[in-house]
C-alpha cells in the first residue's frame, strides 16, 4: 500500500504538510510506493525541518552531518 500512500500525500505535502513532508522524504529515502531518491527525500526532510517539525529535523541532520554517516 506504500504506493497508495505515495499518491494520498502528494497533495499535502505540496501544499506545506510538514507531517506529510517527512512521510514523503522517508517514502523516498527507502524507495516505498516510489523510486528510491535519497536527493528528493533530503529536499522534503529539509521542507519539514524548516518547519520544525522534530522526526523531518532528525533525519536531516543524519542525511547531512558526515559524523553520522
């Protein structure tokens, strides 16, 4: 159902869905319901993140911070 879920939050995270931002960004970073991105899930992470929103904020420090790599 991963694909369905890819599709429902399109929609919201386009329109600034920080919630739907992250989910979008994992989605992407692990290839769920979509390609494999790790580019685009880093762009929706970071959306997220600038709105604080504390999961997004997390996994864009680990994305971009060599020391977790």
């Amino acid at each position: 159902y991963y694909a369905r879920a890819f599709e429902k939050l399109w929609m919201p995270a386009h329109s600034g869905n920080p919630r739907a931002q992250y989910a979008l960004g994992y989605l992407y970073y692990y290839g769920l319901g979509t390609v494999r991105d790790e580019d685009l899930a880093r762009a929706w992470f970071r959306h997220a993140a600038e709105c604080h929103y504390p999961p997004a904020v997390i996994a864009y420090k680990r994305l971009t911070n060599p020391e977790y790599t």
